[in-house]
C-alpha cells in the first residue's frame, strides 16, 4: 500500500491547470478530495506520473443560486453541502446523498467533483445527479462546454471528459417547492459502497404521482435512469401493486455484479426493494 | 484520633486497589498521541523491508529474477529463499510442531506468501524494488475446500513432507494430513447414542476469520557487529517466547538477544507467533548491519498473517426425551492452510476444544479432530479466546439448540435442565477437564429474569403470528447463550510451548519512599496491565496503585513469563503478582515487629500496615517499613524490599456466562438489527469493573462482527476475496449494538484471589449468542441450522430457502 513516484503539481488557476494537463497528456491526472485516487495509487493499480491538484483553483468552489439554478464548483466538498442553507432549502435530496457517503472524514475531503466526474459506479451522487437533470461543465483547451448528466456516463470510469478536459461545476435546476424525495442506499457499513440505491424526486397531485424521477446506484456499470420504472408510477397513488410493478420495471435494466455483498440475484432483489421504499418515502414528503 | 484522621473507607479508596474502577493509567498517553509503537521506533540509518508475495495459491517458483529490482535507486539487497538457505533459515519451525517456509524454496503454497524480501533505503523504494522483481511460476492446480483435502487424487501440497507418515503429533493417514487427535471414550459413547431416544446430528461450520488488530504484526531488528548483540522491538504479545525461539533457530547466544515489545496496539492471537517477517528482517540486519524495519500493510495482515477458527465441525447429541442428555460425539475437520503455524500449548493439536462438553453433564464423549493442509494462509491462533475454546462453545450451544428444537423444548430450559450443578464441582467433565467452581443455574436464572424471557418468548409467538398472517416482513430471534471457557494455560503438567512450562512470572522492588516497580512476564495489547496490576499489588500491600509503576515487554528486565493471549494473565500472571506481594509482605511483618518492638504472630494487616493486635495506636505503615526497608531491618536481615514470583498455576480457570441477544430480521432485505445484548459474565473476582465491561464491550463487538459477516473468503482459485476492511466486516460505533452488561461472582477457589480472567469470554459467548438469535429467528419457518457469517444476503438467501421471500 505504498504508492509509486510521482511528480506534484499544484496550479492557481483553472487554465493552468487546462494547460498542465493538456502538456502532460495521459501521464497526469486531476486530483480533488483524492479519495478513490489516491487508495488505487496507493495499490498500484493507478500510477500517473503527474497529480495536477486541484486544491489552489479557487474558481472551483462554492454554491451559488443563478435563478432557478443551483451552481456547485466541482471542488465543494460532501462537507460543504451539508453545512449549506442554499442546498437543504433547494436541494435537500442532496444533503440527504451526501450524510450516506463513507464518514465524516471523508466528507470533509471528497469533493462533489471528484465522485461525479470518476465514473465509479459505487458512488452515490452520479445517479441523482441524473435524476436533478443536472448539467457538468466540462473545460479543456478547447473552451467549455456543458453535458448532461445522463450522457455523461459511458461505462466504469468511462465518462464523457476527453483527455486534458476537468469537470468544474454542476448545475442542477432546483426542483419545484413541495416535491418529494429520497435516497434508499442498502449498504453493509459505515463507509461502505451501496449494495444498491434509488434515488426519487417526485410531484404529487391531488393524492396522485405527477411527476417522477428514479435514479439507480451500484447496480450497473454506469448509474441509471429507470425511466420505465417512473412511468409506472406516473398517475398512480403508489398502491401495493404499482410499487411491484415499478420495482420490476428497475429490476429489468439493472446488472450489477456479483461481489462480497451479495450475488446478483439478491442485489437485483435489494435494489427493487430500495425503488419501493424511495418511493413510498418521497410521496410522503410531497406537498 | 483528630477529624482529619482518614476512616478506613478513605484508606481503602486512597489505595484504588481491587474493585475500584480505577481509571486506566495508559490512556493518558494514548489519548494524547505518546504512545510508543514499533513503528515509532526509529533509528539511524535504519533500512525497511517488504515482501514480494505470490499472487497464486499453489504454483511451482520456476525463477526469481532480481536485477531490475536492485537497479532501483535505493535499493540494497534482495533476499530469497537461496539467500537464506546459507544461513541454513528458509524454513522455519512453528508453535505446532510444523515447519514453514520463511520464503518461497521453489513452490508457494498460498495467495500472498512471501516469496522475496527487498531492502531499501526507505519503504518507497522498497516498494518500487518488488514491483521489479520478476518471478516466473507454473500454476498448481489449487486445494480450496478442506473437505477435499483427503481426497485420493486431491494435489500434493507439501512435498517437502513426502514420505513422512508421523508428524508432530502422531500418524498422518493422507499426504494432506497434519494430525487426528482423539480424547473421550469411544465404545461408551458409541453405546450411549445406540440406547438413546433421541438424537440430533448436524455440520456446524466455524468459518475463517482473522484477529484484524489495529496496529498490524511488525518488528525494527537491530543487530551490533562489534558486540554481536541482536535487539528486536516488534508487536509480540509473547517476547521471551520469541527471544528463546530467535535463540534457537538462529543460533545466536540468549543473552545477546534483546526482545522489546513497546505498546502494542491490539493483538487478539495474531501477535502470538513467529513471522517471515521477524526472521527477514533480522537476517537482513546481520548481512547489511543495519537496522532493518518491517511494518506489514492491512491487506498483508488479512491475507497472510495468522488466520483464526475454520473449524467443520459435525455434532451429534444423545438424549432421552425428557431432554436429559446422555452423550455427545463430535468430529472436527480443521483447515490448517498451507502449515500447521498453530499458537496452541505443544501437546494440543486442537487447543482445548475437548472443553466441548460445554456447560453440560455429559455422561459421556467421544471427540475426535482431522487436521488438513490447503493452500490458504496458516495459522489458526487463538483470536481473542482460550485455544479452540471458541470453536467449542459455539458447536455445543448451537447444537444444544437444535436439540432443544427436536424436543420442542424451550432452549434455556434446555440448558437448565442439564447444567452441571453447584453440588457437583470441582467437575472432571467426560473429555478429560477438572472444572474448578461454578453456579450455572443462578447465572441462567438471573439473566431470565433480568431480560424478562418469558415475555420476550410470548412476544416472539405472537410476532411469529403476525408473520405467517402477512401483517410484517420481520421476523424475531431469542439467541441464548451459556458459556464456559477454560482459559489460564497453564499448569506445567499439561502446558507447554516448546518446551517450556506455561508459567508466568512477577517481580517487585519497592523503593525507600513507598513506591515501587513491578515488571511480568505478560504483555498488555490493550488490556489494562499498568492499571490492574498496580491495583492487585495495591490491596495486597497497602501501598496505593498510583506508586506502582506497571512495565512489560522488556526481556532484558522483566521475569520470564510466557506471555499475554489465550486470557492468561489474570489466572497466571495475576497470581504470580499476588504471590510476590505476598513475600514482599510477609518481610514487611518482619520489619514491622522489630520496629514496633514486638512479636509477628502479634502483628495484624490493617489496609496499609500492620497494627499490633490489641494495641490500635501502634501501627505501621507499609510507606514507613518502606523507608525502614532501607536503613533499619532486623539483624541478620537483607535489607531492600522486592520479590519474584513464577507462579505455575494448579488448574486452570473456567470462567463462564449467561447471555441473550433479541435481534430482528427483515426477511425482504435480510437486515437484522440487534435490539438488545445482554451478558451476564462471571469471572471471579473482579479486579477492575470499569476494565471488565471494557473488555466485555470489546469482546462483544468482535463476537458481532464475526457471527454477523467477518470472514476471510476464498474462491475457487483460491484467491483470498476479503482481503481489505472493504469486504471484512469491522464494525464500526454505527454499527455496533448497545451492550448491557452484568455479573455474578464465583470465585476461583485455587487462584490466590480468586480471579478467572475475562478478556476472552464475550467472544466465545457472544458468537453463539448472536448465531443462536438468527437461527431461532428461522427456526420457525422449518430451518435447523444456518451457517455463519450471517450477514445481509445469507439471511435473505435463508429466508428465500425457506419460502419466506418470492
């Protein structure tokens, strides 16, 4: 658990970190909070030559309100978001994600950045990030552009960033007042990856689903919308029945692998389990 | 007397001696980060070691190449197996009578041995050199499954033992054999399950695990040239035993070994034995004349370092049907891995796992243990318990609750019914065991009644109910659990570790002022010794703790003792720090007499000195015959105040418990919660209550974590699938339940004070406490036995088994 040699790199600004990774080519990765990094360095299964820090890029940070738009820098921390008023009255799914992400040591180094842009299915926030219809700026030498989250993923650690490009903020459009949510996040331990999660933001009206959102974790290579699963639900009073039938509809597009938490089977049974509960959970917050 | 003259309730608190809850003199420095580990320990020019390891189970070492490695800027030396053979050390002799590699000589036999040690300038480039190591293997096909392991064509793992039909401990009847150990009485038992009315026989499994202590298994060895002198800091819960086993293998004169164990953070059976480790980094320090650091990583230490349990253990129970029992019989398939590196007294094969008959008056017992090679990592140490007594509870309190369920009796009643009684100790059990006190029905009994059995027993028919009615998903299990252990190994007539007497050993000098020190030959890792010691010492001499400077480790001054594992201290080491106050008081008295200008025999022990009887102004204090110690004794006397003790003790101690774990489980998602843990623990005499529920708390979390899902899984391949605190369960405070404890008092009648030991027992009494809940918990639905670890999917898997879940 000894990492290999690397150099040390840490740029004031967001183009001189551009342009060191863009000079450095494959050998170089961005660092943020560092906490899925540095453990595969540590393990020698990453060995770049170069870390660009991204710690002395100050544009990275903060939470702002742009109208009915929440901008978070990539480099704000799990900590961060759980200590901001502007997120628990806009986004409170978020802090709710973020209380069930490792420890609070960890929070207060893992950066939102870094677990969206990783590509790691086990990580929590890609898949509501889907559900918000969040959008992540990407800039490279090239200039900026914005993705969104649901095009972003392509596979484990396959995301849509080219080389040379870093994720430096998300906007999420700030759902409407009195919507439903909730994250289910089935795990083994403190710190531990989700056997399996759901993510829900929902709208009720007059006692019935308006609209919905369900978002899945650590049951495929990449985070999932299971869109199927929403529109079942869609215009029902979530009855025993539709919740089967939504939890079936999840079941039907997840894959995940068969690990020390369980074989497929029962990961697939457990994130059925989690839509159900989101559900049931998020229409009981709705206004 | 004025108003300022202390009661004798202020004189036996100022001391803080035995049955205070003195708070722990250690923490001071562990709380504030001055804590001094090996790997504190930092000398000049000192170089650091790190293995090269096998990522195969079983395969043929064709090459190791090693140019790349030394070209690493940095990097000395690497050594392997043909290095060491010079120095006639590639192999090396285990607690069990075994002999292990030290490095790979030509096979590995397990994932993660070691195979070459790279020396660096610091642990970096060490780490760069292995990377660069290039070894070239030819896979084996693997052994993974013991109950393949004496298969005719199952491969040959050890071929360094072809032909070798005795081992250590008798006739290997296999080439994967290590040993059979038998004890009981075969045809009287085999009689016994012909005449009985009733049977039950089940394969409880104890799976693999690991001890996992905080700090990892690591050494600094420092050997002088000019003086020829090796000095060894490393994590040994037993230094003298490592300073005589160093002695012996490599030759070197006793007295120029210098064993230091400075504090060790945690052990639980991993530190006990010798390691690839100590032997590498040692040599490495004679060849290089250096010192020379190895610190092994998390990883390193699941997967290579001494495993516990992997006990298979088929039970069968003889009773009538009124539930009385009338025999057990039970045969063990042990997984050794790939030595048998065993930290158990030599003449015990299979530790003291004939403590099976439990708490229980078997008429008779028959017990027989297979020990077998596989290629996993060796070991099989004693993780926080007495040697195999782990194992042995858990087989007979679950099968005493798979009997109770063929009775369709209540399990406590079950276990009431066949308690050995008060009346009957001390108790010489069927398989060879002289109890020496206990009073299992009042411990049962209390636990009962505390717990309120009987209504959580209505609750659960009536949740049990609801359930088969479709109105909840969860399910509720009573785990009951009583436990007796057998722990302070032990009398020189049965205990042994290569040959020396499992004695342990005290040595006290007191100073002019009324101070003093006191050195053992036990270890602390975390238990308290500094703290509990002094009290011990403080009520048998009057002089308070807080004078009393506790130190350990040290093999240069401390008294030869055997060290600290299998909850020997207190039964031993504690006795022997009794014993030698007990000298240093008894030359107290004498002291005394000719100070106050009388007889002995009319001298009487009053809290902190001796009072002429009769005469109550005439007292001295133990602080004041201190100072006459050293300028005023008798003629004819030895001035000075100190004494030594090497106590071996007479029996061992059998400390036991009452415990209840109520847990539900929903079926849909299998996650139980613990909604409450009772322990009733009896262990004597208690030194310290405050250390004692620490210990229990302790013990019952890492009960929880191994019932619950701590395990070291291997696949097919033999490819080790929990080798971090990713997949092995360590609980954290979130998950740990909320532990109540409690306690009855039975004193050992053999040991000086009485005292049995109680660091060991909420391991070996929860496990089943909490396998027993979730067994009950299914029970209903038609199950007898689930295997441990009994994490998430397992239980959704039994619940599925059993139709509970779609």
């Amino acid at each position: 658990m000894i990492p290999g040699p690397f150099s040390y790199h840490r740029p004031a600004s967001l183009a001189d970190a551009v342009k060191l990774l863009a000079d450095l080519g494959d050998d170089a990765r961005p660092l943020a909070g560092g906490h899925s990094l540095v453990p595969m360095m540590k393990l020698r299964l990453a060995t770049p030559a170069h870390l660009v820090d991204l710690h002395g890029v100050d544009d990275l940070k903060g939470i702002r309100r742009d109208g009915n738009t929440i901008v978070i820098g990539a480099m704000t921390t799990q900590h961060e978001l759980l200590a901001s008023g502007e997120i628990r009255q806009s986004l409170p799914i978020l802090q709710e994600t973020a209380a069930l992400i490792a420890d609070p040591q960890v929070r207060y180094c893992g950066t939102i950045g870094g677990n969206v842009a990783n590509g790691d299915p086990g990580n929590d926030m890609p898949a509501l990030m889907m559900v918000l219809g969040a959008n992540f700026r990407l800039s490279g030498l090239g200039g900026e552009r914005d993705v969104p989250a649901s095009e972003f993923y392509q596979g484990a650690y396959f995301t849509a960033l080219e080389p040379g490009e870093i994720l430096t903020s998300i906007s999420i459009p700030v759902p409407p007042a009195g919507h439903g949510y909730a994250y289910e996040k089935l795990k083994r331990k403190v710190g531990d990856y989700a056997t399996a999660a759901a993510a829900v933001v929902l709208s009720m009206a007059a006692g019935k689903v308006a609209t919905c959102a369900i978002g899945l974790t650590n049951l495929h290579e990449t985070p999932l919308l299971a869109t199927d699963a929403a529109n079942a639900v869609i215009g029902t009073s979530l009855e025993a029945a539709t919740l089967k039938q939504a939890a079936a509809a999840a079941e039907a597009i997840m894959a995940p692998a068969a690990d020390a938490r369980g074989p497929v089977e029962y990961r697939k049974h457990v994130g059925g389990i989690m839509v159900m509960r989101a559900l049931q959970r998020a229409a009981g917050r709705a206004a | 007397m004025n108003d300022m003259t202390p009661t004798r309730e202020q004189r036996t608190a100022a001391l803080e001696g035995m049955g205070c809850k003195r708070k722990r003199v250690e923490d001071i420095r562990f709380t504030q980060g001055k804590g001094n580990y090996v790997d504190d320990v930092k000398l000049p020019g000192m170089l650091h070691g790190d293995f090269v390891r096998s990522p195969h189970a079983h395969a043929r070492v064709k090459s190791i190449k090693t140019e790349e490695a030394l070209k690493v800027p940095g990097v000395l030396a690497v050594i392997t197996a043909e290095t060491l053979k010079t120095v006639n050390l590639a192999w090396m002799p285990t607690l069990a009578g075994d002999v292990q590699m030290v490095l790979a000589d030509g096979k590995v036999l397990f994932q993660n041995q070691e195979v070459a040690f790279v020396i660096a300038t610091d642990r970096y480039a060490a780490d760069d050199g292995l990377n660069k190591v290039e070894v070239e293997y030819e896979q084996l096909a693997p052994l993974v499954d013991p109950f393949k392991a004496m298969d005719q064509d199952a491969p040959v793992l050890r071929e360094d033992l072809a032909g070798k039909t005795t081992g250590a401990h008798g006739p290997r009847k296999h080439h994967n054999h290590i040993f059979e150990w038998t004890v009981g009485d075969k045809d009287l038992t085999d009689t016994a399950f012909r005449k009985a009315e009733v049977t039950i026989k089940e394969m409880i499994s104890y799976h693999r695990t690991h001890p996992s202590p905080l700090e990892t298994c690591q050494c600094v060895c420092s050997f002088d040239k000019v003086k020829g002198e090796l000095t060894i800091w490393g994590t040994f819960q037993a230094p003298h035993v490592i300073r005589t086993v160093v002695s012996l293998i490599a030759k070197l004169p006793e007295q120029k070994i210098h064993v230091i164990a400075p504090d060790i953070g945690g052990g639980f059976g991993n530190k006990v034995g010798a390691y690839p480790g100590y032997i590498c980094a040692a040599v490495a320090s004679i060849v290089t004349g250096k010192p020379v650091k190895w610190v092994e990583d998390r990883i390193e230490n699941l997967t290579a370092t001494s495993f516990a349990r992997d006990y298979h253990m088929t039970t069968e129970i003889a009773a009538t049907r009124e539930g009385k029992v009338t025999g057990l019989r039970v045969h063990v398939l042990a997984d050794h891995g790939a030595f048998d590196a065993c930290a158990d007294p030599s003449k015990w094969p299979a530790g003291f796992f004939n403590i099976v008959t439990g708490s229980y008056d078997f008429p008779t017992a028959h017990l027989t243990v297979d020990g077998v090679y596989t290629n996993k990592a060796p070991g099989g140490v004693a993780y926080r318990c007495s040697f195999r007594v782990t194992e042995a509870a858990y087989c007979i309190e679950r099968a005493m609750d798979i009997l109770a369920q063929k009775l369709g009796m209540d399990p406590a009643e079950l276990r009431l019914k066949n308690f050995i009684k008060p009346e009957q100790f001390p108790y010489h059990s069927a398989l060879g065991w002289e109890y020496d006190s206990g009073d299992y029905h009042t411990a049962m009994r209390k636990m009962m009644e505390v717990t309120d059995y009987a209504a959580l027993r209505k609750e659960q028919a009536s949740r049990r109910a609801a359930f088969k009615r479709g109105e909840t998903r969860e399910i509720m299990g009573l785990g009951v659990s009583f436990f007796t252990e057998i722990v302070g190994a032990g009398p020189s007539k049965n205990c042994d570790i290569l040959g020396i007497a499992m004695f342990d050993s005290c040595e006290i000098r007191m100073h002019p002022t009324g101070a003093g020190i006191a050195r053992m030959g036990t270890k602390s890792q975390g238990q308290g010794h500094e703290t509990t010691w002094a009290q011990i010492i403080a009520t048998e001499i009057g002089i308070p703790a807080d004078n009393i400077m506790v130190e350990e480790g040290n093999t240069d001054t401390a008294p030869y003792g055997l060290g600290t594992y299998g909850s020997r201290s207190t039964p031993v080491a504690g006795a022997a720090i009794a014993m030698a106050a007990r000298k240093i008081k008894a030359k107290a008295q004498m002291i005394a007499a000719y100070k106050l200008e009388v007889h002995e025999d009319d001298l009487e022990w009053d809290i902190d000195g001796f009072r002429v009887k009769g005469l109550p102004e005439k007292f001295m204090s133990m602080k004041d015959i201190c100072w006459a110690a050293y300028n005023s004794v008798p003629p004819g006397m030895e001035p000075g105040l100190e004494a030594v003790s090497y106590y071996d003790p007479p029996n061992m101690t059998y400390p036991f418990g009452a415990y209840l774990c109520v847990m539900d489980i929903d079926v849909d998602t299998g996650v139980y919660k613990v909604r409450r843990f009772y322990a009733l623990d009896d262990c004597g005499t208690r030194i310290n209550p405050m250390i004692i529920e620490g210990q229990v708390h302790g013990g019952l979390t890492e009960a929880f974590a191994i019932a619950m899902g701590q395990e070291i899984r291997y696949d097919d391949t033999g490819n080790v699938v929990t080798g971090s605190f990713m997949d092995f369960f360590m609980p954290t405070m979130v998950e740990t339940p909320h532990w109540e404890t409690d306690f009855t008092v039975t004193p050992s009648p053999h040991h000086p004070i009485g005292a049995k030991g109680v660091g060991e027992s909420p391991n070996v009494g929860g496990v089943p406490a909490f396998s027993n809940a979730v067994n009950d918990a299914f029970s209903f639905l038609g199950s007898t036995h689930i295997q441990m670890p009994h994490d998430f999917w397992r239980n959704w898997q039994a619940a599925k088994t059993l139709g509970a879940v779609a």
